[in-house]
C-alpha cells in the first residue's frame, strides 16, 4: 500500500508502507527508511507519519 508525503525538496512522493523498516525525526521534518540505504526525508511531523501508515496497515482486504 502506498502512501503519500511531501519531501523536503516540496515535492510529493509516495513510499510503499510495507518496505519501511525504520521512521526517524529530523529537523527539517521526518526521515522514512527503506531496506538497502535508501531513505527520504518528508515534512510531515513523525507523528502524522506514523498516524497514516498505522491507517494504511488497518485497511480491510477484499
């Protein structure tokens, strides 16, 4: 399930819930890490991050 931010640069991008493996805060917002050194950083507050990707995981299936 894909879920999307705005990055840093202001820009949206989407990130794929399930290939996060670990959520940081950052100064300039929220830094979101993927498996393999792969990483962005989005301006949304670490809370609202983890608010809408606990949402995501929650959504029925069918």
């Amino acid at each position: 399930m894909f879920v999307k931010f705005v990055s840093a640069d202001r820009v949206p991008v989407a990130v794929n819930a399930a290939q996060i493996s670990f959520i940081s805060c950052m100064s300039d917002g929220t830094r979101i890490r993927f498996g393999e050194g792969r990483s962005v950083t989005v301006v949304e507050p670490i809370d609202e991050v983890i608010d809408r990707l606990n949402r995501t995981q929650q959504l029925p299936e069918g």
